[in-house]
C-alpha cells in the first residue's frame, strides 16, 4: 500500500489499511491512523498526528512551521481528526505556542489552495474551499461555511451554520447562522438554505430570523439587542450559541 517511491519513516505510526503515493514523505514522529489515502507529494511533518479515514490529496504540506516571528523551533503539533477530505496542494501549520496542537476535527471538506495557519481550530463538517487563507488562531464552528479566495484575519472566530461568500476580507466575528456577502463584508440575512440542509425545523429557522432582524436591523446597540433577544425570544440551544456567541467575542461582531 506504500509507493516503491515514498520516503517512510521507520519510527512513524502507520495504521492498517493506508495508502501513501508516490513521492510522498513521512516524517519521523508522525501518527496516521486506519483506512486513510495519502497522495502523491504529500510531506507530512513532525508532530502531526491523524485520525481515521482521511483522504489528503497531491502535494499537501502538513505540520510546517507556523509563519510567525514568535515561533523560535519549540515542540508544536497538528491534530486531524477522521473523515476528513483534504484536497490538493492544501497547507497546514503547526501552532506556534510550546505543547500546543493547531487542530481540524471530523467530517471537514477542505479543498484545492486552502491555507490554514498557526493554532487554528476547526470544528466540524466544515467547507472550506479553494484558496480560502485562514490566519493564525481562528477558530471556525460546526457546519459553517468558507467560500473560495475568502481571507480571515487572526483571531477571528466564525460562528456555526454561518456561511461566508467568495473573494471576501473576514475582520471582525462571524455571529452564527449568518450569511456574509458584498463589498465590504456585510452581514445580509440567515443562512436559511444552510439550515434547510441541516434539517432546522421551520420554527427555529423563524426564531433565528427574529434574532437576525433585533440584532442587525433594529438599530441597537449590542448589548440593548441582546437583552430584547432574551426578553423576546424563547430559550433554545440556538439562542443561547447566539447569545454566548456575541457577548465572548472579543473582535466584535460583523454587521
């Protein structure tokens, strides 16, 4: 299952069932667990540890070092979880903080050019795709949404069922079940077709819609909006992520 051509550490931890392609290297204290496909080209570096059932397409780079002045060589890692798809030529850095993982959860679709930088932590069942660039300590929710040629700024954080249009500059939060478009970024309604998807019942879908119409079109500020969405709004686990989500942010919310 390995390619006559691939460049195998001895000290690495190869699961059952793993194909690796040809030109490929494996770096010494790297972990890759069952049933995963590992292209042609594909450099998998020191400290990277991955989960079952992945896919990581042609000419992958994952566990460089972080882009980032700060980082002076100390032990750092990548943790991936399982079912991942990870398309070609795709970059994943290291964190760039001493015994700290840069980590990607289960069920991500992660596609061609896509750069995901230093302490980034992506949840999942997330898309995101070509040549969408993630900067450093980003944290993306559950089921959102990256569009191609979209670039993040560090420490952002984009909330769950969000879904984020092409060719944007994200500076500020992402609230969840948001849809951003336009130029500059704007927040322009619900992500409804998302949430369809996702099988959200027509009720919350509603409420969601009440809590986009008090928080981005009442004219509020954010702290009187928030308390008319608790006054108003009946308690759910959307409310609440909605909620919890807008008072820890700490760039502000995207409006």
């Amino acid at each position: 299952m390995i390619h006559e051509t691939a460049l195998v550490s001895k000290k690495a931890k190869i699961g059952n069932n793993v194909r690796i392609g040809a030109f490929a290297i494996i770096d010494d204290e790297v972990e890759i667990g069952d049933n995963c496909e590992i292209g042609p080209k594909v450099h998998i570096l020191n400290g990277v540890k991955i989960g079952n059932n992945n896919y990581i397409g042609e000419g992958t780079l994952i566990g460089n070092d972080p882009q980032d002045l700060k980082f002076k060589g100390h032990k750092t890692f990548v943790h991936i979880g399982d079912n991942n798809v990870i398309r070609e030529y795709v970059t994943i850095h290291k964190s760039t903080t001493e015994g700290k993982a840069t980590i990607i959860g289960n069920n991500n679709f992660i596609m061609t050019m896509a750069h995901i930088a230093h302490d980034c932590i992506i949840g999942n069942n997330i898309v995101i795709v070509n040549y969408a660039g993630l900067s450093g300590h980003i944290q993306v929710d559950d089921y959102a949404f990256i569009s191609g040629l979209t670039a993040i700024h560090q420490n952002v954080h984009i909330g769950g069922y969000s879904m984020i249009g092409g060719g944007l500059r994200i500076a500020m939060d992402v609230a969840p079940f948001m849809l951003v478009a336009d130029y500059p970024a704007r927040i322009i309604g619900v992500n409804k077709v998302g949430l369809k998807r996702r099988n959200f019942s027509a009720e919350k879908i509603e409420n969601i819609e009440k809590i986009f119409k008090i928080f981005f079109r009442s004219g509020l500020q954010s702290k009187e909006a928030i308390s008319k969405i608790e006054s108003e709004i009946p308690a759910s686990e959307e409310r609440n992520y909605f909620i919890d989500f807008i008072k820890n942010s700490k760039r502000g919310i995207l409006r």
